[in-house]
C-alpha cells in the first residue's frame, strides 16, 4: 500500500472533477519539518497539480468498476407504446454490453411532455436531484443553454473523435450549437406528414397530393354526409400546433414566424393572415373538422381508425402507433408528403427531442458515464432500432447504407418517406429566438378562438397575436 500524498480539487469549464488522491511509492516519503525537504514537497505537488490540469482539460475518461457500477438516471418523453419499449430496448441494450463493460447502470424514467421534463430539469438543477441525461424538447433548447443548466459536450466529442458530420445541418442547428459548443444531439426527430385512409382514397381513384391545392381537392374528395346532411366522414383535421405545421407553410412562402433579427415577416406582411384565412376557410366549407379543445390528438386518430376521418398531419413519430391500428381497424395507411404552398421552396420542420447532459450537481465520473450512453445511443444499430420501432427520424446520415435500415425501408416504403423530407428541413427552433415559448403558446390561444371556437375572424386573430406578442420585438414586427 502506498500513502497518500495529497489530495486536490481541479475544476475547469468544461469538467467538475472530484477530489482526486495521488498516491507516490514508499521511497518518495517526505517529512516536513524541513525546509528543504518541504521546498521538494512543494515542487511535486505543483508538478502533480499541472499533470492533472492537462488530465482535466484533455478530459480522460475515468475507468469504472463493472463489480460496482456506477449508476445515472435517464429522464425522458417516451411514455407509452411503441415509444417506452423502444427506450426501454435501448436502455436494456446499454446495460448488458458497454454499461456492462465499462461499469455503467443507466436506468430511464419517463417525465411527460417536453415543457413538463423542462420544468422538472429547472427545480432539479437547484435541489440536486436531478439526471445526469435528459431529453430536451428543441423548442427550449434556449432556455436550458442561457440558465446553464446543460453541458457542453464538445470537449468529450473532441476527445473521443466523436464524428458531429455524421448528422444533418438541419438537426444539429439549434441553439447551444456551433463550431465551438455542442449542448445537444437530435435523438428523437421527427417531420411532419399527411395520414390518410388509403383504402378509402383507392375506392375514390385518389392519389396523394403534394401542393396545397392537390390537398385541398383531396381532403374534400375524402368527405362525406348523409341524407340528413350529417358528416359521415370528415375529410381532414389537424391540430393546434401552429409553429410546427403552419410554420413550415410561412417559410415556403418566405414569410417565417421569426428571424435571427428578431423580426417577424409573418406578422409585418400578409404571411399570417394567408395561413389563417385558408385553414378557417377549410372549417367552415365543412370538410375540415375542428380540433377539440382537450384531448385533441386522441379524438381525431380514433376517429381515423373509426373509418370517419379520411386524413390528418400528424409527426411520422406517430407512425408505429398509427400503422398498427389502422391495420387492426382493417384498411391500409397512406402517408403523403406535408403540403407545399411553393413548389419550388419545398419546407418541411423538424422537430421532437434532442438528449444531453445535466451540468448542475453532477460529477466528472457522472458526466463521462452519461456521454458513454450518449455515444451508445448514435450508433448506427441503435439509430435504426430507434428509428424502426418508433416512427422517429434515423438522426444520422451513415444509418441510411445500414442494411438493417435499408431492408426495413425497402419492406415499409411509407417509414422512408419522412427521412427523404430532410432533404427540405428546417429546425423548428432555428433561427434562435428568445421569445419563440411564449409566442407558440400566445398564438394557439388566438388560433383556439379562430378555429375551434370560431368566435374571431382570421384578421382579428392576426390583430390579436400582434398584440399578445407586441413586446417579444422590441423593434417592431
């Protein structure tokens, strides 16, 4: 057994090491009751305190023990179906090979929706009890960034080689990210796409639309009422999620909700207006149903699956769920493209969850632990696990020549189509824009009275959206 010979702290940016014992052979006993002998002493603890300095900054990655792991807590949005056994699977999978391995437990726990992991992250980073690995919906990706509450991991990708070209521009541009930082992954992404009854669509001579107009004569071709005049089949809904499906629709007519300026052309010109006078259009020509003003995504796919909704857009991250029970319901499923206002600016969002590391109140060894799954997580075999059980998006471009993926796509042409959208992607949460919450939710009040409640007219929704949300451009719209 050797001594110990001093024990020190060593912090830096990017890592909080705990304290760290160095231990020297017998031979280099030193006693301090002398001076020169305490000078040499002094000379060794500086030259041990800059090899650990160097240690830190180059963060070496810190062996664990597989007979005593150590254990990090997984908080995630995928809590029911297809989508908990596949994180399940992942976690499962971790566990019994590199966790194994290397000395590393993760077990996951589901936490709700992404404004409810957010919340939940914000009271955890001032308790201490929080992950050391979260999901982190794109859309507040900003906020966790400016309240410091999630780690840089660009010093453990260039550490370990990590390839960071290996996924699209469109999913890693978000906030917290550049050249230098990385405080996020995409992991579960999704675009959204058109659901429709193709069974009834065939019966009708349909075929998938791609521009607005197309959709237009498709949805209604897709509607039906009885003698009485009561709906027998809705032609289309879609939900009150504006930013994600109607903000794609801004961008193709290049009148985005938000610039890097802190502008909004939306607002400033007739973008807004034109979204909103077409879908308020739609609801009162008939054929498009209003959403419900609770459980709204709920009402309408069981409606689908009932046979009396013919379409609806909904994220291809609802593919698994929807496939399988349109085919318990007894008719094929058909996905489309998301319409095109233009053609030729072909803009499709994306969204979902990136993952990445909780800063606040954890150490070192937890933080390197939680890298390790990370890494785990982006490997080709677990992209397409994930992206082949769930409906998310495979995140990564090298997934694509894996033969697992390309046989599935070849079997399940509908599961390709939301990954060849990328193609036109734009992140939901790009540019940066502080205010980009509290707009999302100002407008889906406007648009619950426009739409739902039909109460207001799409000129009064656009006067009171500028309203609510006045103050996010101090320079004006």
């Amino acid at each position: 057994m050797v001594p110990a010979f001093a024990t020190l702290q060593v912090q830096n940016d990017h890592f909080r090491a705990r304290s760290r014992v160095l231990y020297f052979p017998s031979k280099w006993k030193i006693k301090i009751n002398n001076n020169k002998e305490e000078n040499c002493m002094k000379k060794l603890v500086s030259l041990a305190l800059a090899l650990i300095m160097v240690l830190a900054l180059a963060g070496t990655a810190l062996a664990y023990s597989p007979e005593a792991p150590i254990k990090i807590l997984f908080w995630h949005t995928r809590g029911a179906g297809a989508q908990q056994e596949t994180v399940d699977y992942q976690i499962a999978q971790f566990n019994a090979t590199v966790g194994k391995e290397k000395g590393i437990e993760v077990k996951g726990a589901f936490i709700g929706g992404y404004a409810e992991i957010m919340t939940k992250m914000q009271l955890a980073s001032q308790s201490g009890d929080q992950p050391v690995v979260a999901v982190l919906g794109n859309t507040r990706l900003s906020i966790m960034v400016d309240d410091g509450i999630i780690e840089d991991m660009m010093p453990y990708a260039k550490r370990d080689n990590f390839n960071l070209d290996n996924f699209f521009t469109s999913m890693i541009n978000v906030p917290g990210n550049d050249e230098e930082q990385l405080h996020s992954l995409p992991y579960i992404k999704s675009t959204p796409v058109l659901y429709y009854n193709k069974t009834m669509a065939d019966a009708k001579g349909l075929t998938a639309p791609t521009g607005v107009e197309e959709f237009e004569a498709f949805a209604k071709a897709l509607h039906e009422v009885d003698a009485n005049g009561e709906v027998k089949v809705w032609g289309f809904e879609c939900v009150n999620d504006f930013t994600y499906y109607q903000g794609a629709f801004l961008w193709q007519i290049d009148k985005p909700l938000w610039t890097a300026e802190g502008k909004s052309p939306a607002l400033a010109e007739d973008g807004m207006l034109r979204i909103l006078s077409d879908w308020r259009r739609w609801v009162d020509e008939g054929w498009c149903r209003p959403f419900d003003s609770t459980n709204a995504s709920g009402t309408m796919t069981d409606l689908f699956y009932q046979g009396k909704l013919g379409c609806f857009w909904a994220s291809c991250a609802s593919m698994a769920n929807v496939t399988k029970f349109s085919k318990e319901a007894g008719f094929e499923l058909g996905v489309a493209n998301l319409a095109q206002y233009n053609l030729d600016n072909k803009v499709v969002p994306i969204g979902g969850g990136n993952i990445g590391l909780m800063k606040t109140f954890n150490t070192e060894e937890q933080l390197n632990a939680g890298w390790e799954f990370i890494k785990f997580l982006f490997t080709d075999e677990m992209v397409a696990y994930n992206a082949i059980n769930s409906g998310y998006l495979p995140t990564t471009k090298s997934v694509a020549d894996s033969e697992a993926m390309k046989a599935f796509w070849a079997e399940n042409p509908n599961w390709k189509l939301p990954y060849d959208q990328v193609d036109w992607g734009i992140e939901q949460a790009y540019p940066y824009f502080e205010g980009n919450s509290e707009l999302k939710t100002n407008i889906q009040g406007a648009v619950s009275l426009l739409i739902q409640e039909r109460s207001i007219t799409a000129e009064e929704a656009v006067e009171q959206i500028k309203r609510d949300n006045e103050h996010l451009f101090e320079n004006g719209f």
